[in-house]
C-alpha cells in the first residue's frame, strides 16, 4: 500500500463506563499515520463522560460529541458521520465495548484501499472475555433474513486466516470500514443506518444496500478486534427491546431490499416464522412472544412508510439484480438458529 487514505472512525458510547476507557485507550493508539476518532455519546447516565473529558479530552485525535437523548445507535452513527469534515476516505464504525490491535485499521486498508469494487470490509473479531473464541469470521443472511455468524463460538486456530478478501453479505457492526464513495451513495436514498431501526440489524440491512450498488463486501482476517457482545443490552438476559427491534428490523430489511418477486416469496414464511414462534414460546418467555408480536404491529402500522423508503431504495440504490445479490445469501440456518434458541432461552433467532 503506497499510501495512507484519511479515516474517521466513528464510535457511539451509551452508559459505556465499563468499556469506554479501554475503547479509547485501544483506537487512539492504533498504529496508521491518518485518522481521528469521533466518539457519540447517547446522554449516558453512568460515568462515561466524566471518563470520556477526564481521560481523553486533550487528544488531537478525538472529537466528543455529547448528546442530550439517547439516539440509538443507527442514528447514532449517522450523527457521527454528519461531524465528519475532514478528508475522509473512509470511515471505520466500532463498538464502545471493542479494543483493537494497534495494526487492526493497517489491515482493513491493505484489503479495502487496492480495491475500488469493495465497499465495506469487516475485521475479524474474536471475543475480549475469551480471546481464544471467535466472535465473527463474516456476517450473512439467509433468504428469510435471519443471521449467521461464520466462526461463531469457535477456538480461533487460524482456520479462517487465509480468507483475506473472502465475500461475505454485509460487515459485523462491531468493527467494519466502509468506503466514502460507497457511504456517500447510499446517502441518496435517503438515509446511511436506518434512524427507524434504533438498534441491532442496522448492519445487515446497511451492507444489503451497499450490495445493491455492486459494490463488494468483504473479510479482513489479519484485522483482529476483540467485542465484549451484548454489553449495553445483555447483562442479565436478553431483553424484550431487544427481541422487538430485532424482529421489526429484520422484516423491514426484507421490505425494503428485496425485489418484488422475491419479497412475495420470502416475506409471508418469515412472518409465519414470527407469528409461530410467539405462539410457541408463550409459555416459555411470554415478554418475548408480546414484544415479537409488537414488532409485527409496528411492521404493519409503518408499512405506507417503510414501502416509500423501499422505493427510494429500489430506485435510487439498486444497480445490481437480486440474482447477484442471492448468491451471498445461505439457505435458512434451521440448526444454526436452534442451538442460538436454546443458548439464550429466548424468542429470537439470529444476533
């Protein structure tokens, strides 16, 4: 690589003190010449501000932006990204509760920056409370929308170290560099992360969009991240928030991303999929079961609304054939999803 293109890496911080120091320790001490880090942080009630000004106020390299509500972290990020005025090339998306290895942005660059058809490239990201488990070696879906995560739960024994540049559907949330031609794109159909999914699935149907452009989405191995998961939602179970926003997210991005023969073929098993397991789980979680349901209401009382973001998408975004995009789609991950059910005794499948 002859040289280093400009970064902005954006992180959103909610009620992160356990986490936001060493985040920021990690990220300002990442070894490339060019990039400054803007950190949003969501109105935190904890000690994450004081952290944040006692710590790291001074660094030239970190613009704080403090915000007086919780935006949620798709809006989050595309508040971050409104900050940027620089001569970014691209801009790196981290969690709060990540810390990087100092050559993690190095290796991004050396996958993304030889390539004008990549758009967006994930790191590979290994778990901080066990370094030895892989978080994630590439995200995918499956036709019903449903996620997988290649590696998941695996000890990393370099089994997928020689998959630089490997396609995969879109880039994990936790740790993933997009391109700023690819973002600015985007932004033409109206939005960057979806502002109505708040949080969890914004990634998936962020690099579905990217791929609709033709641009590919692909894996770093050698940029190694390490992710607490579940930190600002998860320390005491899954909660139904969570269970509502990953349902509604991931039949909007059906909605919206699909071409109109495919979203007929797939959108009614997927909610049968819903509709069956609140049923099923009722007695199992009934928080889970009401906050699914919800979730499909709220599908269907924003559907005129998410239908006119779809022909944004569709018009504006949509330069390749869903023949193309199918081919980085897996069959449904029936047994995948199972052991994911029964880890978590909860109501939804995917992460």
């Amino acid at each position: 690589m002859d040289e280093y293109p400009f970064v902005s890496i954006v992180i959103v911080n909610f009620n992160g003190e356990s986490f936001i120091e060493k985040c920021l320790q990690s990220v300002l001490q990442t070894d490339y010449p060019n990039f400054e880090v803007i950190l949003l942080d969501n109105a935190s009630k904890d000690r994450s501000v004081e952290i944040i000004n006692k710590k790291f106020k001074k660094n030239p390299k970190l613009k704080a932006i403090f915000c007086d509500k919780n935006h949620g972290f798709a809006l989050g990020n595309n508040l971050g990204v409104s900050y940027i005025n620089g001569p970014s090339k691209y801009v790196a998306f981290l969690s709060n509760d990540v810390e990087v290895e100092p050559n993690w942005l190095y290796e991004l660059m050396k996958v993304a920056s030889p390539d004008s058809s990549i758009g967006a490239v994930q790191s590979k990201v290994l778990l901080l409370r066990n370094r030895r488990l892989i978080d994630s070696a590439g995200h995918f879906l499956d036709f019903v929308g449903y996620t997988y995560q290649r590696g998941e739960n695996e000890v990393d024994r370099g089994q997928y170290d020689d998959d630089d540049g490997l396609d995969i559907f879109y880039a994990y949330g936790a740790a993933f560099m997009v391109s700023m031609d690819a973002i600015r794109q985007v932004l033409s159909s109206g939005f960057l992360f979806d502002p109505d999914y708040f949080c969890y699935h914004e990634d998936a149907d962020l690099g579905w969009r990217i791929r609709l452009l033709g641009y590919r989405i692909v894996y770093a191995p050698k940029s190694v991240v390490y992710h607490y998961k579940g930190a600002a939602s998860m320390r005491h179970g899954i909660p139904p928030f969570v269970v509502f926003h990953h349902t509604k997210n991931r039949v909007n991005s059906l909605i919206k991303n699909y071409n109109l023969t495919n979203l007929v073929k797939y959108l009614y098993p997927s909610l049968l999929i819903e509709i069956s397991r609140a049923i099923i789980t009722m007695r199992l979680e009934p928080s889970h079961s009401i906050a699914t349901l919800k979730a499909l209401m709220w599908v269907g009382k924003n559907f005129k609304k998410t239908w006119r973001k779809r022909g944004l998408v569709q018009k504006r975004l949509r330069k390749v054939s869903d023949k193309e995009i199918t081919k980085h789609l897996f069959g449904p991950q029936l047994f995948y999803n199972f052991r994911k059910f029964k880890r978590y005794s909860s109501s939804f499948i995917g992460s």
